[in-house]
C-alpha cells in the first residue's frame, strides 16, 4: 500500500497550518463527556507548533447539524484543547457542517477553508472516506500532508492486507451481513479462518452469500424476547426454541472462538457476538476481546462496541492497533480507495497505484 506524504515533511516553521482533525466527540451538557478523539490528534498538533508554525487552524465536523445550531457549536471541543494543550497558536473553526457546502465539497467553502492556512494537514482518518470539502476538495488548494494519526492508521490497517503472518483469523459480528459484505470479501478470502457471531451469524447460516466457508457459533444465549431483562438460557444453536432470539454466542462457541484467535499470529476484530449493550449478553463479546488480548500475533480491533469493549475491560494496550476508523477502515479494508487520503500527494519515492 502506497502511503501519503508525512506532516513530518511538511516546513511548518513561520506558516499558517489548517488541520482537518477528527474532533467528532460526544457532549453531555454542554461539555464533552469522552476526549479520546481530541486526546489523539494532539500529537500532530504538539509537531506543528514545535516545527514553529505561526498558527494552527483546526477544523472539523461535529455531529450532523442541519445548518448553524448552538447545540453542535465547537466552543465545548475548543475548551477541551485550550486546556490539553495551551498555545495560544491554536485556534478551532467551527463546525464544517454548519456549512452546506461542506457535505458537497463545494469549491466557494474550500476557498473559504484554504484562506486559514499556508499548508493543510489531514488528520481525520475517520472521515476520510467521505469527499467532502473540509477532507477532499480543501486538499486542492494548499499543499496537503497526512497527520500521524492518519499515517498510523493507514500502516496499521495496511499491514492486514500485505502478506501477513498466519493463521490469520478475521472475527466479526454485528447485525447485518450486507454493511460487511464487502470487507468480507476482500479480507476474509485472505483470511484462514473467518469467525462470525452476532445477528449476523443468523443470515449466513440461513444464507451464505460469501464465497469461503466460515465458523458460526454451535450453541447462543437464548432469550424469550428482544429484552435486556428476558427469560434467557443457553441453548445448541439448532435446539433455538421457536420465537426464542440468541442474543449472545454461548459459552462452547466462546470456548472454540478463544483457541482459535489464541493460536493465531494475525487477528482482525470487527463486531460484537451478541448485545453486549445489556450486560447478561455481553459475556461473548467480553471473551472474545479477551482472546484478542492474550494473542501474541498482530491484533487490530475496529468498529464501535469492539472498541469498546477493550477499552472497558482495560486491554487496549494489549491490542497492536485499535482503530476508531469506523467507516473509513471498512472501506480501506475493502480495497477502495479514501478520497481524503487520495488527494494528498504520495510519500516521496512512492507512487500511487
């Protein structure tokens, strides 16, 4: 996989820089209840301004406004950064989408953004699959470079596609074959064992539409009905009492699952095995992001209740690499190329294919 130039390339010193980060982050009253994406762009932001950049213009999206609304205002995101990490270099633009332009990549919003900045800095992987014009058509305008993040998980993620180390076991879940469809495809006829729990499970079980065979679970957690606080045993797959849902992948599953991802020396997670937002179903999806842990191969975990997951149960630095890509890794992982990663000039000395 070819790679995009490095913000380490970039000559920041006595320029202005406009960053596209992926400051996306979740607000509770007025301030921000989880800082971890603002936590991982600061890495390229403390590169900038120790290469001496004059100003540091950071954009980004917030939530999925219709237009300028107080409520997905970036005052609460730029408090956040102002107490992080204070220079007073650091300025944050406000929301992307209070433009219409921006989901459209107009050209007159690009110009408006490139106004803010000599150089410009793509640091969002996790909308990097979307051409818009804060990650796509901004790109055009001024020399454009990959932030650390970004460049981190282009390697990472990469690294699932080059020849690697086996078994290589993909583990996914969730509830619709057809949002993985693709991704499957691509990767998991790479891989030597694909696991799959959750609802999904249930369609390819009923209806494989994947060219490979896979590993489903032999026995669920069986509940009554779609209810946090059902009746619920555990059941063989096929012994499923009628109307009775499996919500969770049953603890023989667990058991095969766990060998599996243990022995392996390559290891893509992406899904959970049940509902593991209502704790009495949750136990699949804990075992496997355990397993994952305790693998002593290249481990990526990816998606949202995986991620998680390891993070909840603390095994994230256990992990080689946990995404928060969400889509964008989907689609890499897929083999489609990222608009906001397409428009940055190639690393020097690599072409793009």
């Amino acid at each position: 996989m070819s790679l995009p130039r490095s913000v380490r390339s970039a000559e920041a010193a006595g320029k202005r820089v406009l960053v596209r980060a992926d400051l996306n982050v979740p607000l509770e009253n007025g301030q921000v209840a989880d800082d971890t994406r603002i936590r991982a762009s600061l890495p390229t932001l403390e590169l900038l301004l120790r290469a001496g950049a004059t100003e540091v213009n950071v954009c980004s999206h917030l939530g999925r406004p219709n237009g300028p609304d107080p409520a997905f205002a970036m005052d609460p995101v730029a408090e956040r950064i102002r107490y992080l990490l204070p220079d007073e270099r650091i300025h944050v633009l406000e929301n992307t989408r209070f433009n219409p332009g921006e989901t459209k990549n107009d050209p007159g919003f690009a110009r408006e953004l490139a106004a803010h900045g000599d150089i410009y800095v793509n640091d969002a992987f996790g909308s990097a699959h979307r051409a818009h014009t804060s990650t796509e058509g901004v790109a055009h305008l001024l020399p454009a470079y990959a932030g650390l993040l970004l460049e981190r998980e282009l390697e990472a993620l990469g690294r699932l596609l080059d020849d690697v180390e086996r078994p290589f076991v993909l583990v996914t879940g969730g509830a619709k074959v057809e949002d993985k469809l693709g991704v499957l495809e691509h990767l998991g006829g790479r891989a030597d064992t694909v696991l799959v729990g959750g609802k999904m499970a249930e369609e390819i079980r009923d209806d494989n539409p994947l060219s490979f065979p896979v590993e489903l679970p032999v026995d669920v957690v069986a509940a009554a009905s779609f209810d946090a606080d059902a009746e619920a045993r555990v059941t063989p797959y096929n012994e499923l009492p009628y109307g009775w849902l499996g919500l969770d992948i049953g603890p023989e599953t667990r058991s095969a699952f766990g060998r599996r991802i243990i022995e392996a020396r390559t290891v893509f997670w992406n899904g959970p095995m049940g509902v593991f937002e209502w704790p009495r179903f949750a136990e699949g999806t804990k075992a496997i992001a355990q397993a994952v842990a305790t693998a002593a191969g290249y481990t990526v975990v990816g998606g949202g209740d995986s991620v998680r997951a390891v993070q909840e149960l603390g095994l994230a630095d256990q992990i080689s690499w946990v995404s928060t890509g969400g889509g964008a890794a989907l689609e890499l992982l897929e083999g489609k190329d990222l608009p906001g990663v397409a428009a940055i000039p190639a690393a020097a000395g690599m072409a793009r294919a």
